[in-house]
C-alpha cells in the first residue's frame, strides 16, 4: 500500500499546485553518474545535472543504495525544519577535529550543548561582543592602511582569516588575537582542508593530521585553563567562562567537550566567514559599482547603508553559502514531495543549487545585491534562501557572521579598493565552498 499523505506532508507537486499520491522518485541513470565523476569531476557537477534534468527531489547512485538530492524550497523546509527528526544528521565530517562539540552532537546531548550556547548568540549575547567585532575590525583596517601607504601586496583570503580568527577568538577568551596564537591556530585551517582526503581508517586519518591536532589541543588547553583562573580581557571574561562554569554543575562538560566546544567555535566562527568575505572582495572586483552603490545608500554609520553592506554579504552567501552542501539520513519511511523515501536512504539538501535556481533567482549567476534589498527582489519561501542551514539545526552564529561581516566591511569599504595581481581559477566544493589559491592583490585609497 502507498502511505497516505498527512497535514505535515508534501502532497502537491512543488510549483504546480497538483496533488501527489506517494510514487518512486526519478533516479538518474548510473552513465550520467559515471560520466559526471569520472576523471576527477566534481560532485557539484553531477549534483547539477541531476537537479536539471530530474527537478528538485530527485535520486542518483554513488553505491548501492540510492541518495536522494534536496534542492526544491518545500521540500527543504520539510526535510530541514519541518521534520528534523526524520532526518537526522550522522556522524559529521569534521567530526575528527571537533569531536563532540555542537556541530557534530545527536539526541539529547546536541539539544543541552545548543541550549547552553545558543543565548550567548542572540539578543543581548549578541550585543556584548559588539566592541570585540568593532575591535577586531579596527585591526584589520590599521594593516590595510599600512598595506595602502607601502603599497604592499598580500593575500586577501589570509586577511580575511586573520580578521575573522580575531573576532571569533576575542569572543571566546576576551583577548585580541596574538602573533604566536595565529600561527598555532594555522592547524585549524590545516586540517578542515585536510579532511576531504584523509583515510577512511579512523586512526589512520588521525595519525595523517596527529602534529596539527596536537597543536589545535596545546591552544585550547592554555585558554581553558586561564579562563577557569578567571582571566579576563579588556572587554571582560569570554565565552570559554560560560563553558568552564557550566562544568561546575553539568558533569558532562569535561575537559575534552569543553576543548571540542571551543574548537567547534573556532572553526565555525571563522572558516565561514573568512571565505564569505574572501568570495566578496573577488565579487566586487568584478562589479565594483555593486560597492558603489552600498556606499552612495547613507552616510557612515546610517541604517541605510548598513543595509546595502549587509546585502553585499547577502548575495555573496547566496552564490558562495557557508555550507553548500547540506547531508542528512531518513530515520524512518517518509513521503518527500509525493515521493516515497525509505528509511535508511542517504539525503543531501543543495543550498548552493537552490540558490541557483533561476525558477527561484532571475539571472542566478549575476552578482545583484539589490535582490536583498528592492521589494520582492528575492523568493519568499524560506526554503529559498538558506545559507546557513534551516531549522532547529541552523547555524548558531549566524548573527555573529552577520555582524562581524557587516562591521568589518563598514570599516574597509569606504576608505579601500584592491587591485588584484592574481585571483584563483578554481573553486574547491569541501566542506566549505572556497576559492583554491590566493587571492593576491594592493590596496589603493579611493579618490577624495
């Protein structure tokens, strides 16, 4: 029999309006699968064609078992908001270097970790890293003026770390990023770039990136530390004290998910970020009146222009997103946009093709800020647009993000332009979607 449809199921086709009874889903044929990934090609590519020629809810074979491919906004929102519990996250990718932290935990164990953290990132949380970000920022634009006046050329993709490492690891600990702290932290970076590659053997992939991981744990285990001592920087204690009070009445805050939390948070709260902001300098080198215009929409410091800023991030997150890539598993049998999803069937929801959907986005590839800004200039359906997860599992730093990307672009715009020497040819889909090789350039004060 064909399970019926319930109130909280997709029983229409998206987009048409008819309804569905339950029926298999269109599966690409395994020569499409072959031809696509042949050779080195990129899982974007074969995701791609799927998606075109099958629509939004389809499956395709990289093993025995089909994987079904999420891109169409109702279904994302039933699969990612909607019933959560369905489908379910199994063990992350980068699980390795940041063990059971947030981003990696299950069950009731996730649902504690995200209560505890998830009030430092809204509301008034947000507001007392205000002069951390701003503090950060103000580093950032004292070396672009330096860089201005001796005409130095430097990686922008490495500023942009720099500047997002800063803020992340003010808020954590309540101190300004130091030189030697940097360079330790250049682990972090090293092993998320490692982790698409590493062994499928759990210890053999530990061993290939133990000396980075030690590094990673030397660091944490000094801040944890200075934190339980009560350390407290210019702006006050940071994050890393709700963590350590917290394991003074909840048992499960040991030492090491005390480490996994703050590594969780350092690459988290500056791997995304630093590539948003990265894919935003290389963009406005390509359409600089798109910076143009965020400028001539207020004065410093205007509500107006924050919004033209904010939507520059916006559309660079809505062709670059943090994650692009979205993995879920069906816990049990479900009917996904009238079609009929077996338990135990692989999920992965696309935000980068959803974002691409020129039936969602007019023009998708061409870099419009005004989409986020002029009266339905973007799709309504949350689904849509959702650059940092959706759901109870959505990104916990997304105003954090926002925020830092925001101010530090507040600071830059205005009184920088780069001229690039050279930018990178190609784009690496991992588990963030990055521009592969630097991103060289000067920067030149505009005129008056």
């Amino acid at each position: 029999m064909e399970p019926e449809a319930t109130p909280d199921t997709l029983t229409h086709a998206p987009g048409t309006g008819q309804p569905l009874t339950a029926r298999p889903l269109p599966e690409a044929e395994p020569e499409l699968v072959r031809r696509r990934l042949s050779g080195g090609g990129e899982l974007v590519e074969l995701l791609s064609e799927v998606r075109e020629r099958f629509g939004g809810v389809a499956a395709f074979r990289l093993g025995p078992a089909p994987t079904v491919l999420v891109t169409d906004p109702d279904a994302v929102q039933h699969v990612l908001a909607r019933h959560p519990d369905r489908y379910v996250k199994r063990s992350h990718r980068a699980r390795l270097l940041i063990g059971d932290g947030v981003l990696a935990a299950t069950g009731d164990a996730w649902k504690s970790q995200r209560r505890l953290l998830q009030s430092q990132f809204t509301g008034p949380g947000m507001r007392c890293y205000e002069q951390r970000i701003t503090g950060a920022a103000r580093t950032t634009a004292g070396r672009w003026d330096t860089y201005a006046r001796t005409g130095e050329t430097f990686d922008v993709g490495r500023e942009m770390r720099r500047f997002a490492l800063d803020a992340i690891w003010r808020a954590l600990t309540g101190f300004p990023l130091d030189d030697g702290t940097e360079r330790e932290l250049d682990a972090v970076a090293a092993v998320a770039t490692a982790l698409p590659t590493l062994p499928a053997d759990v210890t053999d992939a530990h061993d290939a990136v133990a000396a980075d991981l030690a590094r990673i744990d030397a660091v944490a285990r000094h801040a944890v530390e200075a934190a339980r001592d009560g350390a407290a920087g210019p702006d006050g204690p940071g994050l890393l004290h709700v963590l350590t009070e917290a394991a003074a009445e909840r048992p499960e805050y040991t030492d090491r998910l005390i480490r996994d939390e703050m590594v969780t948070l350092l690459v988290a709260g500056h791997e995304t970020t630093a590539t948003t902001l990265t894919w935003l300098h290389l963009l406005l080198d390509r359409h600089p009146a798109a910076r143009a215009q965020a400028l001539a929409a207020g004065g410093e410091g205007s509500e107006q222009r924050r919004r033209a800023v904010q939507a520059l991030v916006h559309e660079t997150l809505r062709l670059y997103p943090s994650a692009w890539i979205l993995p879920r598993h069906a816990a049990e049998a479900d009917t996904l946009a009238g079609y009929t999803v077996e338990a135990g069937t692989d999920i992965l929801v696309c935000p980068y093709l959803t974002h691409r959907d020129p039936e969602l986005w007019p023009d998708p590839e061409h870099f419009d800020p005004r989409r986020f800004i002029a009266p339905d200039g973007r799709p309504a359906h949350p689904g849509a647009y959702f650059p940092f997860g959706l759901g109870p599992r959505a990104c916990l730093g997304l105003q954090f993000a926002l925020r830092e990307s925001t101010v530090l672009l507040e600071h830059l715009l205005p009184a920088h332009t780069l001229a690039f020497s050279a930018t990178p040819a190609k784009t690496v889909y991992g588990i963030t979607v990055r521009p592969d090789g630097p991103a060289l350039a000067t920067s030149v004060r505009p005129p008056g």
